[in-house]
C-alpha cells in the first residue's frame, strides 16, 4: 500500500464513446496539481461486449490499468469492490458510472480533502452534460451528436471547467452548497473506512446497482465521527450513454420502484437520508459563478439565502442570439416571458418545446439551464401554467393540444383571462381590430369620428389628423400619444347624447365613422347605435367592436368573467332583420370580431324599430346562433381587400358635399374668413 496514493476505481459497461473522454479526464496532465507519481486509475470492465482494450486504458498513462471481470453480475457493485481490493493507494475514490468526465482538480481537491479529517467523507456533486435532466433531455431531441457539439463549443478539454457551461446538476446534488446531497457519483475514502463500511453492498443486484450508491454514502456518514467534505469547484459531468438509472425516460419510473423496493428490504426504512457537508474543499471556477450566484438568489428548493436575507436580485433569462428555427424562437420568447415572471415551470417546459423543433440551438439551451433547474421539484401546474403552455403550442399551429391546455386552465380557473385570450386567438387569426381601425381610417378618410369607450386611448391614436376626433367615456385613461384634433368627454354616452353634445359639436356635419366600444350590453349599444345614427348619411361607416362572442359564459351581462364581450353579439341579428336598408358584416378579426355597418341615409332616421328590437331580442339565447356562428353575424374573412371592395361599392357616390375631410376644412376654412 502506497501512502498519500490516490487510487480511483472506475466502473465501465458498454461505454465505448464515453469511456474515452472519462479516462482522458482523469489523466495527467488534464489532472492539475498531481503528477503520475500521486493517483492510480483502475479501470474495471463489468463485462463490456466488446471488452475495453487494455491498450485503450494503457494509453492514458503509466499510472492506468485494467481489471476485467469476465462473468460479470449486472449490478456493479462487486466490480466496485474488486477494484477497492485491488487498489494500491491508502485513499480511494469510486465512480461507479464510467461515463462521467470530470473537472481538472478532483484528485488533488480529493487528496488535500481526505487529509482534512480521518473520517472524512470527499464527495464531488453530480452533474449532466446539456441542459437538462438526461431523463426528460432525450424525449426532447438531446442526442449524443448534440453532446458532442456541446463539447465542441466549449473546446474542450483545453478547460475542463467550462463543462460548467454546458451542463445542468443532477437531481442528487441540486445547489449543494447550500442543501444537502442524496448521492455521489466520485465518492473518496480512506482504505480503513472503505473496509469498515465493507465497500459496497452486493446485494443491491439490479442493473446499474439500483440504489447501491445512494446506500454506500448513507452507510459511509453512519460511521462515527464522519465529515461530509464538498468539493466546491469540482464535479463530474454525466454522459449520455443509455444508462438505466441516467438514461431509461420511459421506464424510469418502474424502475425506482423496484430499487426503493429493493433498497427498504435490505435496510428497513423508507426515507432517504441527505447530507449536509461540514467544509467545502477547493476553488471558484469563473464558470461556476453564475451558478452559485443563481443558488445565492432562488432554488428549486425554495429561496436562496441572499434573497431569505433580503437581498433583492430579480433573475434574468439568458441573453443568447434567437434561434435560427422560427419556432424555436418564437418559443424562446415565450418562456422568456415566463421565466421573468417566476413561472420557471411553464418556462422549462416551453424551452423544452423548442428544444424539440431545434435541439441544438444555444438559446433554447442556455433558458433551459435555468429554467429546468428552478422547476425541477415544481410539481404545481396552475393555471397559468397551462395557459403558457397553450400559448406554446398555439404559436406553433398544434391548436388541437393548445385547446385541451387552455381548457385546462379554465377547469382550475373558470375567470382566466390568459385562458380565454389563447382560445379567442385560436378562432379568430391575422390583422388585430385596432389594424383594422387605422387601415379604415386611412381609407375612408372620414371628417369626423366619433368613439364610444376610450378606456385607454390606444383605439383612438389610431385616428390621425386632420381628422376630428371625439371620445366619450365616464372613465377616460388615455395613456398613449393621440395623432389628431381630438376632444374627450368624460361622460355616459346617453349623458352625451341626450344633453346635445353632438349636435353642439358637429353643428350639421356627419359623422364619417362611429366605433362603438362602450358598456358591454345589448340595451346600451343598441342606445348607441341609433344615437350614432342620427349623425349618419350616406357615406357614414359605424363599427361595433365584440360582436363574436367566444362562448356562453363570456357573453353574460352582468360579467362573470374578466374576458368579457357582453350580448352586444344580439345587435347584428336584430339589425339584419329590422334593417334590410343596412349592410351588416362582421370581420373575423382577433378576438371577438369588428361589425361593420353601413348604407345609411336611404329613408331618413327612424327610431321606431328599436322598440321592436329589444322586445325580439333581448331575451335572445347565445346558444341559439353558437353552432351557425358565421351565418347569424355575418362573418367574412380578416382580409383586408374584399371588405374595402365591399365598403367601396356602398360609399361611393353616396356621401354628402360635407362629408369628406376636404370639404369640411374648406367650409371651416369659408366659416373662418367671414368671423
């Protein structure tokens, strides 16, 4: 037995493009602050086909060499112990799973860390290659060729730290600077507490070993006296290999059930046992800083200690270049969203979306890396998860499974707006009606509009001067930048109205276009509509906003939801019946359509059909026009031409001398000149 030797066992079966780069990693001169003269590698082969070469393992140095066990068991633990029997070091390191390179100092920070105390237990975290748990990242496009680009990117192994960059923590050891660790996958000892714990328990006989790891370091800190000792810029990187406990997606969870089953039989207890480290050993790689700093602010196991202190530190989503896959940069943007909203769940499973479209896209990545990791022990899905995940599948055209998330979210909470807002944009698609709004402005040009509802002025900045704007609502907030002449009346529409306030106003001229978008109701549009009316002539244009209600529940009056269209749906069937003289359609724009009304002025103004109107249709059920949506509003398609061809051939030639914006300035102008 060598003193101040560091012996480490690595399992290998069936790693063949794995292997390699392990051993590369545990080579000198990768290794930084030890020559070959201070560790040994012994290379246990568990009955790989085809058997690692003894010239692959001597290739990597002197201080190599092989052990081959040729009527291998599937468990790797006895291969575990043949390798501690036959190590020559007094310390001793196991990697039960070859697959996993490691970072440039785990010897030397495994020798100096078994020198700080003689039960010292040196335990490396855990972690995968790519960014996210290899359990859920082969379900969403990661492969092994993506993993080599990963490792590509980062050049390595010229910096065996920048994995740090490329990888995500696995679930053993998830910010274990600050919470305890379940497991190790290089876990170092000294040869007399390797022989007091009996090495590894044989008994555990599944593929893989089951919970054989997890047990050795529960048996490993029983030991009187016993130090977890971290190391604190070390760690092993996980390869993608297939392997049973890493690897299996589909047949993971079965899998767990057998072990914990296992596991509960040979120990006699049912919790697993996590460990807190007593000292940290080793450096800050630069690479690992961001991550720490993460785990300082927010943890998937609840807030980090900066922010439980009251430090405030918002986290960011990571600024990479979009993707180059539309998709998968439309998705990005969305989990972006969500992750700076703290919704990291929704996030993780959008970039995981994006992944699946574009797996080897850095920013799809990169989100995840965060995202994934915050989420991991998130099993909450409310809401506005799955209204973010609708909006997910929404934006990639797969409406089939955006619905059943949207009507998921509604079944959790029937007063979603997001939920409604994302089957609403399903049904309805193209040009918004504040599109719609300012294309009709542009065109018809009009003198004169009046708007009923202003709430936030941003569908009366669609009106550009020298058009004459008038606004009225009893609860004005205008927050945007307004383009014309533009008067608001802080006012009910029937308060406006019925005072002469138009007719003060206008003083004779028409209205060139109303947009009614007041109190959501079929008695006060219908009030607005004749008010408007009364202003119209021949080249007049009214428009009725939220005519296509999106269901029963959203069209009630009074509201019992926030996304609220009201029954102003009932005006389009009570205009196409009473008023034969008008031409009634309704455009499919987002989200519950734009009615356009016009051919005013052909017998005079005339109220008394109103009457009729809301003793027909007041009472009027939703369910009566929902299965002929299109017939019973009119519905043409959200595209621009046919509806201006359509509008064309009922304005032309029919407006007034004074109806246009030429002839009303030149009458103001005239008006002017004589005061």
């Amino acid at each position: 037995m060598k003193t101040n030797y560091l012996s480490v066992v690595v399992v290998a079966y069936n790693i063949p493009r794995e292997l390699p780069r392990t051993l590369l990693s545990l080579a000198s001169p990768y290794q930084q602050g030890v020559t070959t003269d201070d560790y040994e590698v012994i290379v246990v082969d568990n009955g790989s086909s085809p058997a690692v070469g003894e010239g692959l393992v001597a290739d990597y140095g002197p201080n190599f060499r092989l052990l081959r066990i040729d009527d291998a068991l599937p468990s790797p633990a006895a291969a575990v112990n043949r390798g501690i029997r036959e190590a020559r070091g007094d310390k001793i390191g196991v990697m039960i799973d070859g697959a996993r390179i490691v970072t440039p100092g785990l010897v030397h920070f495994a020798r100096i860390g078994l020198g700080m105390a003689p039960t010292a237990v040196v335990a490396a975290p855990g972690w995968y290659l790519g960014s996210d748990s290899q359990v859920n990242a082969r379900g969403n496009g990661y492969t092994k060729a993506i993993e080599d680009s990963l490792l590509q990117s980062i050049r390595w192994p010229e910096d065996g730290y920048r994995l740090f960059e490329i990888g995500t923590m696995d679930e053993s050891s998830v910010d274990p600077w600050f919470t305890p660790i379940s497991e190790a996958n290089a876990l170092f000892m000294s040869r007399e507490n390797w022989q007091a714990i009996d090495g590894m328990d044989e008994r555990f006989s599944y593929p893989g070993g089951g919970f054989v790891n997890i047990d050795t370091l529960e048996r490993a800190m029983e030991m009187p006296r016993a130090q977890l000792i971290l190391t604190l810029g070390e760690a092993t990187f996980h390869q993608l290999h297939g392997g049973v406990a890493t690897n299996a997606s589909v047949e993971q969870p079965k899998h767990w059930l057998l072990w914990k089953a296992e596991r509960d039989a040979l120990r006699g207890r049912e919790d697993f046992t996590f460990h807190a480290p007593s000292a940290f050993v080793g450096s800050l790689p630069r690479a690992l800083a961001p991550h720490l700093a993460r785990a300082l602010i927010a943890s998937p196991h609840g807030v980090g200690p900066a922010t439980a202190a009251g430090f405030r530190a918002p986290l960011k989503a990571s600024e990479e270049p979009a993707p180059t896959n539309q998709a998968a940069a439309t998705l990005v943007e969305l989990a972006k969203a969500q992750f700076e909203r703290g919704n990291y769940k929704a996030a993780a499973d959008i970039a995981r979306i994006a992944s699946s479209h574009a797996p080897a896209e850095l920013a799809t990545s990169r989100l995840l890396l965060s995202a994934g990791l915050l989420s991991r022990y998130s099993e909450d899905r409310d809401a506005a998860y799955f209204t973010a995940i609708g909006d997910a599948h929404r934006v990639i055209g797969e409406n089939e499974t955006a619905d059943s998330q949207y009507r998921k979210a509604l079944a959790l909470a029937a007063d979603s707006v997001g939920a409604h807002t994302g089957l609403a944009s399903m049904r309805m698609s193209g040009p918004s009606y504040y599109d719609w709004l300012e294309r009709l402005y542009a065109e018809l040009k009009p003198a004169v509009v009046v708007e009923i509802g202003v709430f936030d002025g941003v569908s009366l900045s669609k009106i550009k001067a020298p058009t004459l704007a008038i606004g009225i609502d009893p609860n004005p907030r205008a927050t945007v930048a307004l383009g014309a002449e533009t008067h608001i009346f802080p006012e009910t529409s029937d308060a406006f109205f019925d005072r002469g306030g138009a007719d003060a106003l206008l003083a004779g001229r028409p209205v060139g276009v109303g947009f009614i978008d007041g109190l959501h109701s079929f008695d006060q549009v219908l009030r607005d509509f004749a008010n408007l009316e009364r202003y119209c002539d021949a080249g007049s244009v009214l428009l009725v906003h939220d005519t296509a209600a999106l269901d029963e529940a959203t069209q009630r009056v009074p509201p019992t939801t926030q996304f609220h269209t009201g029954d102003v749906w009932k005006l389009v069937p009570a205009l196409k019946t009473l008023r034969p003289d008008l031409d009634v359609f309704t455009i499919a724009t987002p989200w519950t359509g734009l009615t356009v009304i016009s051919g005013f002025g052909k017998g005079g103004y005339d109220r008394s059909w109103m009457v009729d109107a809301g003793q027909r249709f007041a009472n009027m059920e939703f369910a009566e026009i929902e299965a002929n949506l299109g017939e019973a509003l009119s519905l043409v398609a959200n595209e621009w031409e046919p509806v201006f061809a359509r509008l064309r051939a009922n304005l032309v030639g029919k407006a007034g001398g004074n109806h246009n914006q030429r002839s009303w300035r030149r009458q103001i102008a005239k008006l002017v000149k004589r005061l």
